[in-house]
C-alpha cells in the first residue's frame, strides 16, 4: 500500500531529523491509525493514542489523510512545535488528550464514552493501548 509506504518514510525522515522518537512503537501502528482514520473515524468520533510514544505514526498519518500540513513535519521536537514527542491536547484538535504516561488513555476513552452516552451524542469511542 502506498500509503503506508509514504508513512513509514516520514516516520523515519522525522526521527532521523530531530534525532528522537519511538521507531518500532510507531511502525507497529502504521496500518491500524492509517485503517482508523482513512476508513473509521468520523469527525464527531473520539480517537486517543493512549501509547504515545507512538507520537511519530499519528503526526505522518493526520499529513497522509490531510488533516495536518506536511510542513509540521519538519518541526517534530523542536520548540514551540505542535508535534512534540508525545501528543499534547492544546497543540490540535485530534489530539483529545495528552498522552505519555503508558496506561492512561482506556481509562480516559471510557469516559469520554460514558460522556457522549449521557449527552446522547453520536460517535464512538477508539483507544490504541500498548503492552509498555
């Protein structure tokens, strides 16, 4: 898939540049982020990168589908970028929380799961959880 192929090269064209990142977290996402977010995900769903070490595959996928400018790549790490080494909720509306510390992020999409049942509102819910 060339999709996947073009993510896999800016992940390593990122980490290579910035000398940091998680190579093997975000190449073990590829396909799944790229599945979530060319097929899945809609704008009134809820994704959250709970491993977020995995930082690099979310930023070259959001470029790949067209919600983040391929020029943000350049910037990973570096200050006052938006894509810092782990996703940060203020830097981008995808971005829905924080992530970093490895286990948070099932018990925040369950409720932001109980939160959209009780306001009725349309969406679902998807966590990407490691084994960290």
């Amino acid at each position: 898939m060339r999709e996947t192929k073009n993510i896999r090269k800016a992940i390593l064209e990122m980490s290579f540049k910035s000398q940091a990142g998680h190579i093997p977290s975000a190449m073990s996402i590829v396909e799944i982020l790229y599945s979530i977010y060319s097929r899945v995900k809609k704008d009134e769903d809820v994704f959250i990168l709970s491993k977020g070490h995995g930082c690099l595959a979310l930023y070259a996928v959001l470029v790949e589908v067209g919600l983040l400018n391929r020029e943000e790549l350049e910037s990973f790490c570096k200050y006052d970028s938006i894509l810092g080494g782990h996703p940060h909720r203020q830097k981008h509306k995808e971005f829905y929380c924080s992530a970093g510390s490895l286990g948070h992020g099932l018990p925040m999409a369950v409720g932001a799961a109980l939160a959209k049942k009780i306001k009725g509102e349309k969406g679902i819910v998807c966590c990407l959880i490691g084994d960290g």
